[in-house]
C-alpha cells in the first residue's frame, strides 16, 4: 500500500470513530470531541487528495563513452552538454541575440585553436575579450564567463572536449578533438 493510500485510511478511520461517537454517546464534551474528529479527518482526507508531486534535481547525464564512434559523435554531446549541464546558453548565444549579455559563439571553432577554446572555458580570466559593438571604446561584457572546470558548473575533461568538438563542427571546421 502507498504512503498516501496509508494515511488516507487512517484519516478515514478517524472520521469513522468521530461518526461512532455521535451516534452512540450522549456526553456532550465527548460529542464535541467526536464532531472535531470528523471535520480534522475529512480535511486530511481532502488535502491528500491533491495529487503529490515529488520535486527531483534532474536527472544526471552520463556520457556513454562506447557510444561514441565517430567525431560527429562527439560534437552531438558537446551540443547537449552546451545547452544543458554546461549552462553555455544562459549567456552566450550561437548567431547573433539583441539580448546576449557575452559574445556570440557563432563561427568561433573557426576563429580560435582548440588549445585557446580550452583555456577560454578553463582559465577565462588569462584574456579577457572584450565587447566591440558599442560606439567608442570596447567595454568589458557585464557578465563574467565562469571557469567550467569548477564549481557550480564543474565540467569534466572530456565534457570540455566534447563542447570543443561541437563549438568547431557548428562553425564548419574539422573537429580536432578526440575524447
Ligand atoms: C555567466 C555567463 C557565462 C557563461 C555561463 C558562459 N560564458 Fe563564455 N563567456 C562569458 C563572457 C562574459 C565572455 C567574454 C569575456 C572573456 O573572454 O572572458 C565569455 C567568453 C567565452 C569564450 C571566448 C570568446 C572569444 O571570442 O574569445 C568562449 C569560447 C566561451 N565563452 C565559451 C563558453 C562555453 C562553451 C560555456 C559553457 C560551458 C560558457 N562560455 C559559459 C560569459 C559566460
């Protein structure tokens, strides 16, 4: 029997006993008792009517490493890494966005090596690139790109490698990463 179905019997079984009481006993303190009993077992029954819904954290996403044969493998991980576990898309967008805070990642495989895209995601402060659409001087992004290495992010090695492997392939270069 579920826990839900559990309680529910015994709240039933209360409204039961409050029910007995004020057909068969006479006390008028008793009775007051009984009647209390039927209301507090009627409102539990009808709270746990509502359906429960348990709030999980979502689901851990583990990379299949058998799964992956080809590059384009590779890259279709980054791709869910990029928009999921990465949080990549809370910032940057891929193409241009009025509403990017940070710099548009389209064609960026194509403008960076891979050992620069690495310490890009792992050590963002070693160069910090700077926002040139604004009339006069470039101005600092407001946001900050997090070291996605590390906590709260935390990436794994060849998580980073996979989102290297799809920042290449989106921007039409060959991917030069292997996981
Ligand atoms: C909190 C916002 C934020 C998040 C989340 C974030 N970034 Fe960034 N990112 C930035 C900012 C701001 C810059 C520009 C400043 C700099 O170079 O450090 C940047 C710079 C970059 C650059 C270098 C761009 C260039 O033209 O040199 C790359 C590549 C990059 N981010 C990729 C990623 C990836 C991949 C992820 C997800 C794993 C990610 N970012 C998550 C804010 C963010």
């Amino acid at each position: 029997m579920s826990e839900v179905a559990q309680l529910q019997l015994i709240a039933l079984s209360i409204v039961g006993v409050g029910i007995l009481i004020l057909l068969f006993i006479k006390a008028v303190f008793i009775r007051v008792t009984g009647f209390v009993f039927i209301v507090l077992g009627l409102f539990s029954l009808m709270s746990l009517a509502v359906p429960q819904l348990a709030s999980l954290p979502p689901a851990e996403e583990k990379i299949d490493i058998s799964s992956i044969k080809t590059p384009t493998d590779i890259a279709a991980i980054g791709q869910t890494v990029f928009f999921s576990k990465g949080q990549c898309a809370l910032c940057h967008s891929i193409g241009p966005s009025e509403s990017a805070r940070c710099p548009d990642l389209k064609g960026i495989g194509a403008k960076l090596s891979k050992d620069f895209l690495y310490e890009s995601l792992t050590d963002p402060q070693a160069f910090v690139y700077q926002d040139y659409r604004h009339g006069g001087v470039p101005k600092e992004y407001p946001a900050t790109m997090p070291a996605i290495n590390k906590d709260p992010i935390g990436l794994s090695k060849n998580e980073i490698l996979a989102i290297i492997a799809f920042l290449q392939q989106m921007s039409g270069e060959p991917i030069s990463v292997s996981v």
